[in-house]
C-alpha cells in the first residue's frame, strides 16, 4: 500500500512497486487545510497560489499522532495535514477523478445494474445506485410509477435537469410528421444523443409510461470498450476517428443546431474520454478523396463494432422501469415496433454528468466511516 516517509525536512510517497518520490513544497502550502490559507465556509483560497516564493522550502517536518504530518515551511507557516488525504492525491493517475472507475462490458453483460425506486432513499442506498451508474454507465430503476412528469422527480434525485429546445422533457412515442427519428416506429441504431450540442447532455433519462408492443426492445453498447476494440484490432482506425472533427446537425422549425467533435475523444492522456456517434446526424468535412476514404474505412469498422452482437444488449423496458445512462460512453438504440399493435410512450430528460459525480462525492463524505469504497 502506498504511504508517507517522513524526514526532519522533507515528505516522501513511496507507491507500490517501491517507486519513491518527494512531494513539492508549493504542493502542500497551496493545499494547507487552514483558515490562513482557505475560506473554510466556502473552502476557496484566500491568497494566490502564483505569489509563492519558488524557492518555498520545507523546514521541520514530523508525526504528532499516527496518521497526521505536520509541517513548518520556509516561510514560517505552519500546518497539519491527514495523511490518507495526502496519499489519495498521489495514487490518482494525471486526469483520473475520485470517483469509481468505469468497469467495461461487452454483449455477455448479465445482472444489469438495477435498483428498485424510493423516492426518500437513505445514503447508502443512494450510495449504491450512484456507484453503479458511474462503473457500469447505465442504471436501470423499476417501480418507478408510470406517471407522466415523475421523470423530473428521478432526475432532481441526481442532479439538475437540463431543459433544451425540446422542452425540461420529451415524448418518445410514434407520431406523424415526426421532427427526430426517434418519434417514429423505425429502428435505431447505437447513438449518442444530441451530438450538436456544446456541451452534449451528459446523462439521458428514459421513462417508461406505457408499451403494448412486442417489438421496441430498448439497446445499449457500452462505447468504452468498443472503442477500446477498435484500439486493440485497428489502431489506425482508432487513432483516425479520435483526430478527425465531424460536423454534427440538427434543425426544424425553429431550431438550427451545429457542433464538431471526433467521434472518439480522447483525454490528456490519451484514454477514451467520450464517444460522440450518430450515423443520422453525422456529416464529415469536404476533404481529399483519399482522406475521406481513410475516414469512412475507420468509421465503418467502429459502427459495425458497435452493431455487432459482440458489444449490444437488448431488453424490454417495462412500464414502471427507467434506464439512466452516461450519453458521453453509452450508446442506446431500439428495435423497430408496429404501432397498431398499441401504444409505445417513453418519456426522457437530461442532467448532466456533474450531478452523478457531486453527489457521490457529497454521499462519500457522509458515508466516510467506509459506506462508499
């Protein structure tokens, strides 16, 4: 396990595998948890971490009681610091967030992530749905009343709903003169929704009111692992789908929305960030034969992953049932469906991504005698 090494003036990690290194003066003052450094009501800084002398050093350095350093530095400050939260810093890799790693999956998925909803859940069963949701991207919530608008209720539960031009809600049903394809009874393949926006809605929420229908199966692909797929089997495809922006449209009457993204983003450091896929709305730049021919040989190994049994799972939501899902890793579609055989009505919202992650973080603070792990 990771720990500190103290020494009269300096404070060493030692992580596992044996690698050792020094933590950095300016790192620990600009982080001393006290009221001369941060306004503890708001826990914003109080002074400019900039103006610090670059040649702060550390002065006398020592262990007053198992678990807390305390620390003198050159320039006559004085703090104490807990070293678990020390540690936890160090062990996070550049970019990584506090929060629980994304868990891939494939098509074999078995014991979807699933919750029964409680309207006043305590924090530890809070707790475990968020922790699902941000392993697995997608949570599943049964007897949630088939209400029109309890959709709302769910989402304020995890975060604040973002309103669009389609309203603070949609409805996902059949109709004629349909504005999306969503609102007809064709098929759908794997999508990410609302790729032209900035930013894309991080979380979809769908509700189901009512199906009378035996098709309309509802479809997911984690895009994490398809994308992780394509690295592996065709690094060149990979690596020309994460560098090539793709123009993204929408518009009806009184809407006209456009935003560029690759369809596979990559953060800092190079891991899957995001996927941003939607062969309905998707229009690649004017380029070079022999570029677009490169792009549409990448793009369609990606889609036929993403198509293929391989990374799908298929399920009936059931009125009363709400999926939940990560709309920057998960792609959902549906089965087509025969209208005259009843009536297939969903409603949706967004949140975004921000919501899930605060409250995880908030639930882990309440919970920190170890609820959360």
């Amino acid at each position: 396990m990771p720990h500190l090494i103290t020494a009269p003036t300096q404070l060493t990690i030692e992580l596992d595998g044996g690698q050792r290194f020094t933590v950095h003066p300016i790192w620990l003052r600009e982080r001393c948890p006290d009221a001369q450094t941060f306004d503890l009501r708001t826990g914003q800084r109080l002074q400019d971490p900039s103006d610090l002398d670059l040649q702060l050093a550390l002065t006398a350095v020592s262990e007053p009681e198992p678990g807390r350093i305390r620390v003198r530095f050159s320039d006559g400050h004085v703090a104490d610091f807990v070293a678990r939260e020390i540690l936890a810093e160090a062990v996070l890799k550049p970019g990584e967030q506090d929060i629980p790693a994304p868990r891939l999956w494939n098509g074999t998925l078995t014991g979807f992530p699933r919750a029964e909803w409680d309207s006043r859940p305590d924090d530890a069963t809070l707790a475990g749905w968020i922790t699902g949701f941000l392993e697995y991207g997608f949570l599943i919530l049964t007897r949630v009343p088939p209400v029109p608008r309890t959709i709302l209720q769910v989402a304020a539960t995890f975060g604040f709903t973002r309103e669009t031009n389609f309203g603070p809600l949609f409805e996902v049903r059949s109709v004629p003169d349909a504005s999306d394809l969503a609102y007809t009874s064709l098929p759908l393949d794997p999508h990410t929704d609302n790729p032209y926006r900035a930013p894309v809605p991080g979380v979809q929420l769908l509700h189901c009111l009512v199906n009378e229908t035996s098709g309309g199966l509802s479809t997911l692909v984690d895009g994490y692992a398809a994308a992780q797929a394509l690295r592996v089997r065709d690094i060149e495809a990979f690596q020309l789908l994460s560098r090539t922006p793709v123009q993204f449209r929408y518009r009806d009457e009184t809407t006209e929305l456009v935003a560029s993204a690759a369809p596979i983003e990559l953060d800092i450091m190079g891991r899957v960030h995001a996927v941003h896929f939607s062969p309905r709305l998707d229009f690649v730049p004017l380029r070079p034969p022999r570029e677009l021919a490169d792009y549409y040989r990448a793009r369609r190994a990606f889609d036929h992953l993403l198509r293929s049994p391989e990374f799908e799972i298929r399920f009936l939501l059931e009125p009363g049932e709400l999926l939940m899902m990560d709309n920057r890793r998960l792609l959902h579609g549906r089965t087509g469906f025969d209208p005259a055989q009843g009536q297939r009505h969903l409603q949706g919202c967004y949140i975004d991504i921000d919501g899930p992650r605060s409250l995880y973080r908030v639930l882990r603070r309440r919970l920190s005698s170890g609820g959360i792990s």
